[in-house]
C-alpha cells in the first residue's frame, strides 16, 4: 500500500482531492493533508511517503521547489502536480513528476493517473482486467529481492509470508535467485549447511522445504517448489519478482529515447542492494553485479538527461549514486559541474564541504587532491564562484 499525502493551499481543493482517492483506499493510504509546506516536509522527514500530490501554487514555496525537497529526502518519492496552469506541465516533467493533472481534475483522468502508478510499482498488472489472460492478470503475490527479501499481497501492499525460521527464508530466496533453474540438493546444502555432516545436512533441507511449502500452503499458493531429479526449483509463474524486471532494465547499454522510460522504472525498483540486510554468502557475486550495473545505468541516465538539459533529473541520478558509492571521484565531480551548469552554486559549495569532511573522515585526504578531473576552465568557473569556506 502506498502512503500518500496531499498538499494545496486551498480547503475545498483538498476535499476533492480526497474524494478522488475514496474508490483507491486498499493501495493508497492517504496518511496527511497539508495547506502549507512546511507541515507536508515535517511529514516526510518523519514517515516514507510513497506518493504526494502537490498543488503548484503554494504560499511561501511554489510546488517545484517543494517537490525537489521532498526527492532530497526520499529520492524514490512519486511526485503528482496539481495546477489550474498547463505552462507547468514541462517543468513538471523536468523534475521528473509522475503526471500532472489539470484543475478541476476529472474522475476518469486521476484513475489513468494512479492506475499508471500502481503499475509502475507492481501493484497493477499490465492489463487491469480481472478477466484477462493468465498472462496479463495481476498476480497475486510479489517477491521483492532489492532492499532485502519480501513475499507481499499485491492489493494490499503487506507481508503475506512470515518465515518459521532464518534458515527457511534463506533456503527460499537461495531457490529465487535462481530463477525458476533446479539446483542440485547437493549444491544446496553446500551452500547452506557447510559445516553440517550429510546425514543432519538432508536432514536439514528437507525440514527446510517442508516449511516453505506449508507457510505458503497457508497463503493460498501450492506445488512452486518442485522436486525432480534429486534437484529443486521454485516456479515464479505465480509471483512477480523484481529480479526479472531488473534485469531487463540493466541489460540496456546506451541510454536514449526508445528505452528512457524503462530505465525510469529503476527509481522505485532498486529499494536497496540485492537482499540488503542478509549475510548471504552465495549472494555476494550477483549483489556486486547489480550494484555495479544500477550505478552505470544511473550514470547513463544522469547524461542522457543533462544533455536534454533536464539538469533536475541529471541531479537525482548522481545523488541516487552518491548514496549508494560516496567514495567515486568522478561522480562528485560530474554533480559539481552539474552546478555549475545550473549556477547553483549554493548546492556546489554545500555538497563540496560535505565532500571534503567525508574524504577526510573516510581517507584521511583533502578532496582537492582529487580535483583534476575537473577541467581547467570549469575548475576556474567554480573558484570563481565558490565563495564559501571549505570544511
């Protein structure tokens, strides 16, 4: 379930917006209403916020501005302008904003707009149609692997699956990664019973199979865990995964205009790195693998948008990275130039000091020395600019 919140100046704009969202209520959980921006930021600081629709106009700071500071709190944030002015639809697309939705908003459009939502995140099936194919339904359940292991209920948005033991839910996302191949049970124990001897080690996994079979059993889902050929597999048919999604989107190359918005659906995809959280030692090639494609991706992407002069979304992407790497020379230097572009030269300073104090703490250096990436002239252009002291 998404958590949503509304922010517009105006009471009765508020009202509508909330009877709009009525008939959405089991995937988006309205948790605020807000007249002012600074109560819609407090909120956000204190709770993730998946969705905000926010009014343009708002006194003290437009809806741009606000949108921008909710991104640098939750860069996953899905943001819906609201306007009664269509020359706000560019700029809202610029800062990369789901939709925008023209005022007065029609019942028809908004459910366009959360339906693309809803599927963007998984939630909906390619086809919102109960009646529809096996292969176009929504499936029931998902199984999230980015951001560390969950089995969810689709339409509401919560933990379906609650493993008996550690070992179960390591077995069960070991058979995941593999998907949908069999894997010798020899292989399996090797991987999870080391130590153990061949008898307690089978022993062990049959225990283990037993329990994944019963818990989902008690969800609804049966026969996904197959055995044949002394080997098992876990048939996904029934589950979305992400890691097939993921997959499609990092086995692109060049970023363009044919495959933007794919890429685009890495935002809210990778939650975190491959089951984050988990000491999984046959883990470990694969989560370097995704974490290396996801900041090459995002690098493509960040290029891709500051050459459309879309330097809000050029932003994102590198801050997305930062997060992920903070110790890649050529990503600081590419956001400072970035700035520069931009001639905001208050986040240039602001993210150099933070630079500096994370080489030194983390080095024992000065960022300076690694400031030959940076060409002369644009090194020139940012002293220039760069009034602030450097801490």
């Amino acid at each position: 379930m998404l958590k949503t919140i509304l922010v517009d100046d105006e009471i009765l704009a508020l009202k509508m917006m909330e009877h709009l969202l009525k008939p959405y209520k089991e995937n988006l959980m309205l948790v605020g209403t807000f007249t002012g921006y600074k109560e819609a930021i407090k909120k956000c600081e204190q709770q993730v916020i998946d969705l905000a629709f926010i009014d343009m106009e708002i006194p003290g700071m437009n809806g741009i501005r606000l949108a921008e500071k909710l991104f640098s709190i939750n860069p996953q944030i899905n943001i819906i302008f609201v306007t009664g002015f269509q020359e706000y639809a560019v700029k809202a697309f610029e800062l990369n904003a789901v939709d925008y939705l023209l005022k007065p908003v029609s019942k028809e459009r908004f459910r366009k707009t959360v339906e693309r939502i809803l599927t963007s995140r998984g939630i909906l099936g390619p086809a919102n149609n109960a009646g529809g194919d096996a292969g176009t339904r929504e499936k029931a359940y998902r199984i999230l692997c980015f951001g560390g292991l969950e089995v969810l209920n689709s339409k509401q948005e919560k933990q379906a699956v609650l493993w008996r033991t550690a070992k179960s839910a390591e077995l069960f996302a070991y058979l995941v990664h593999y998907k949908g191949k069999l894997v010798h049970k020899n292989k399996i124990i090797e991987a999870l019973w080391p130590d153990s001897d061949p008898e307690k080690a089978s022993m062990l996994l049959h225990t283990s199979i037993y329990s994944i079979r019963r818990t989902l059993k008690n969800i609804g889902i049966d026969g996904c865990v197959i055995y044949r050929n002394s080997s098992y597999l876990f048939d996904t048919e029934k589950f979305y995964c992400d890691i097939t999604e993921m997959e499609e989107i990092l086995e692109l190359i060049d970023i363009n205009e044919e495959n933007i918005q794919l890429a685009e659906k890495l935002f809210n995809l990778y939650r975190g790195d491959y089951f984050e959280g988990e000491d999984y030692f046959w883990a470990e090639v694969e989560r370097e693998r995704y974490t290396k494609d996801y900041i090459r991706i995002l690098n493509s992407m960040s290029e891709y948008y500051e050459a459309k002069r879309l330097y809000v979304r050029a932003e994102k992407c590198l801050q997305l990275i930062i997060r992920e790497n903070a110790l890649l020379d050529e990503i600081h230097g590419k956001l400072m130039k970035l700035y520069v572009k931009m001639g905001d030269y208050t986040s240039l300073r602001n993210h150099y000091n933070k630079v500096q104090k994370i080489y030194r703490e983390e080095l024992g250096i000065a960022f300076d020395e690694y400031f030959h990436f940076i060409r002369d002239d644009e090194q020139g252009e940012i002293r220039e600019n760069f009034n602030g002291e450097n801490t």
